[in-house]
C-alpha cells in the first residue's frame, strides 16, 4: 500500500510562491557556493560582528550552568531591562508585565498576529513591506489589505490611506517604522493620529520597530511614545539588526499586561520559553552597547552614502535617500522591463545579485532592493559592474 502523504491546508498555503522573489538570491548563492565571482546585494544579514564581550558574557553564562527552561514570558532580569529602556524612549510606564520574549521578531509578529486575527479578517499592511510579512500572512489563512506607501515621497505613510481601508473586516492595522524596504520612518504625528483613529475604531494597532536604532538623520519615535492611550498597541522590536545577532533568535513585544498574558499562553504552548544564555547575551547586550550602536550607524550611514551617490551617478537608475535601516531601493524602469527582469539580467550579465521590488508589493515592481550588509570594498567593486550594465543597456 501506497502511503498517501496528505498536509494541512495552512502547509498547503506556505507551498504557494506568489511572486518568485527569492528565485534570483537562490541562484546567486547557488553560484557562490560553487566558487564563481557573484556579488551577493540581496541579504539582510548584517556582515558585522556580535560585539565580542557579549559573546564573552554569553560563553560565561554557559559555564554557569545556564542551559536550561526558561520562564514562558522571558527571563524576568531581561524584560526588565527592556522595559526600563522603553520607559527612557516613551516617557511612559512600563514594567516587566508588559514585555515577552521570543525566539526572533519573527515568532513575535507570528504569535501576535495569531492571538489578533481570525481566518478571513483583514489586516492592513503598509507597503512595500518585508517579504517575512506574507508567510505569516498565509499562515493564518488572513485576509491582508495593502496600503501603498507614497513611493515617489520617500515612501511617506499616508494616514488617510489607512483610514479609507478601513472596512467592517478589518480587526489589525500592521505598520513598519523604520520600514524595510524603503528606509522610511513615520512621524510622532502620523504615528498619533494612526493611534486615536485605531482606538476609537477598536482596531490593533501594531508596529514592526526592528531597525529602531539604525537611524541617520533622525531619532527613531516609538509608537508607544507617540501613542496617547496604549491598550490597542503592541511592539516588535529584536536584536537581529541593531546588535547584528541575527542568528541568536531574540525578539520581543511590548503591549498591555492583559494582552502579554495572551501571548503568554500562546508562546507557553508554541515555544515553551526561550534559551536562557542566549537571553543572558541579550540582557548583557543591551546594557553595554552604546558605543557598539554609534558605530553600527555610523557604518551603515557611510554605506548609504556611497551607494545612493553611486546610484544617482549611474545613467538610468536613480534612488531617493532612505532615512534608516540597511537598504536602498532603486528604481530601475529606465532600463528594464520591470525590477525582476533586471535582477534577473544583471546577475546573468554581471554576477551581481539584487532584490526584484515585487517582493515587497506592487507599488516597488520597478524597483530593486540593495542590502547594505556589505562593507564599501565590497560594494564599490559590485556598483562599477551595475554601471558598466547600465552603460551597455543605454548603448
Ligand atoms: C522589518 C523586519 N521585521 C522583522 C524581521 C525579522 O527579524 P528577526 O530576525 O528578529 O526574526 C526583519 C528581518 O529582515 C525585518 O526586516
């Protein structure tokens, strides 16, 4: 007998690609694991270190014995500590009760986002918005509204956008501040007036903050600063991208004691706590990286730098100047047929490997996404192979 391997409908949804975005970074892996010159612009994996005296903390950690269950909700002495640096960036109150810790912003957003949606609701979504969003989405078999960022205004946020999507289904408004793809932030106004127009419409109202401390121009402004009332408002926020810890898995949420207990329960049976060395490294992180932040941004300000006046340098593409995070976008329809038909080309043509736009949403389908995850020796020589590209194309 034959065996008849059924899956759940929820795996089913996660097996469907929409767009086929990942297909050109695949490729391009695929080509450098085998030795050949490709450069690789597509990941947002920081290149930098994990500071090393917090690894020296976390290998002491271990020697203590620290390798056991943790408390569902986090590590007290870590959600306290969050929650003291919440209190300095808000002004408001916030006590451990209201923190809870995962394995990565991923799982957060993930079991937020199951304890607010039901199958067939709607949640609005700015957009572009990162393409983690949509598995997330699928999962939960929900129902996501975009709202298109102003693309040609450095992807500003149009609040009355927001507003008009508003239907009888919508139970989330998600926002991304500062926002990957883009680089846009949104304002402590904007941020407001989204948050009375959510409370009064008993909306959620929920807000990825994960570059939070990569800023140039400006301070990051929390939505539980902005916020005037904070019982509909939950954030996300991690080290994977400030502290350069992707591959430590440590995120967290901020939200109303009531609401942290909901995620309790749902963490409690999803992931049963998280590793406590790795929350001891985070606790030691957060409490010793000033200088260590300052530096992150102010590599990543030069990155950006270099790559936006090259980008504007180069005959047919252009860029707008992102205020935050680790990616610019480019628009490329000058040249192309669209922004997948030239990431496909030009890793084809230059071994240069970049994001398609439509991976973010429609708005950005004449778009490229560059991660600034690599050091200015790295992108200097990949941007001479984009305008050598770009200068054959235009003949
Ligand atoms: C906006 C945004 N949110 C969340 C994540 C995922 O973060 P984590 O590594 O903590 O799961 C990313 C990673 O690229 C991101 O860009």
């Amino acid at each position: 007998m034959t065996f008849n391997a059924q899956i759940s409908q929820l795996s089913q949804r996660l097996i469907e690609e929409s767009s086929g975005v990942w297909a050109v970074h695949d490729q391009a892996c695929e080509q450098f694991a085998n030795g050949e010159d490709v450069y690789l612009l597509s990941v947002g994996d920081p290149d930098l270190a994990t500071l090393p005296s917090t690894i020296r903390a976390t290998i002491d950690s271990l020697e203590k014995g620290r390798t056991h269950y943790a408390p569902g909700m986090g590590e007290k002495h870590l959600r306290q500590i969050i929650s003291d640096i919440e209190i300095k960036s808000s002004g408001k109150h916030c006590d451990p009760s209201n923190v809870v810790i995962f394995p990565g912003a991923t799982n957060a957003i993930y079991t937020v986002m199951a304890c607010l949606l039901n199958a067939g609701e709607d949640v609005i979504v700015a957009e572009p918005m990162y393409v983690g969003y949509e598995g997330i989405f699928k999962a939960l078999n929900v129902n996501v509204v975009p709202v298109e960022l102003d693309v040609e205004n450095h992807f500003e946020l149009d609040v009355d956008r927001v507003k008009a999507a508003v239907t009888e289904k919508t139970r989330v408004v998600f926002i991304n501040t500062p926002g990957n793809p883009a680089g846009n932030m949104i304002s402590e106004q904007q941020l407001r007036d989204l948050a009375d127009f959510c409370l009064e419409n008993n909306l959620w109202l929920v807000c990825d903050e994960v570059y939070s401390m990569i800023t140039f121009d400006e301070a990051h402004t929390s939505l539980r600063k902005a916020a005037a009332k904070l019982d509909n408002v939950v954030i996300i926020d991690g080290l994977s991208k400030s502290h350069a810890m992707t591959g430590w898995r440590l995120g967290w949420t901020v939200a109303s004691t009531q609401f942290s207990q909901r995620l309790l329960d749902f963490t409690s049976s999803t992931i049963f706590g998280c590793c406590q060395f790795v929350q001891d490294a985070a606790a030691f992180a957060l409490t010793n990286d000033e200088e260590y932040i300052q530096g992150v941004r102010e590599e990543y300000r030069q990155r950006r730098n270099y790559v936006c006046e090259r980008v504007n340098s180069i005959p047919g593409i252009s860029c707008q100047v992102p205020k935050a995070g680790m990616f610019v976008m480019i628009k490329v329809d000058e040249l192309a047929e669209n922004g997948l038909r030239f990431a496909e080309d030009l890793l084809k043509k230059e071994k240069v490997s970049v994001l398609p736009g439509i991976g973010f949403g429609q708005s950005t389908t004449n778009y490229v996404r560059v991660s600034l995850a690599q050091p200015i020796n790295v992108l200097k020589p990949a941007f001479d192979r984009i305008e050598r590209y770009a200068k054959k194309l235009l003949g």
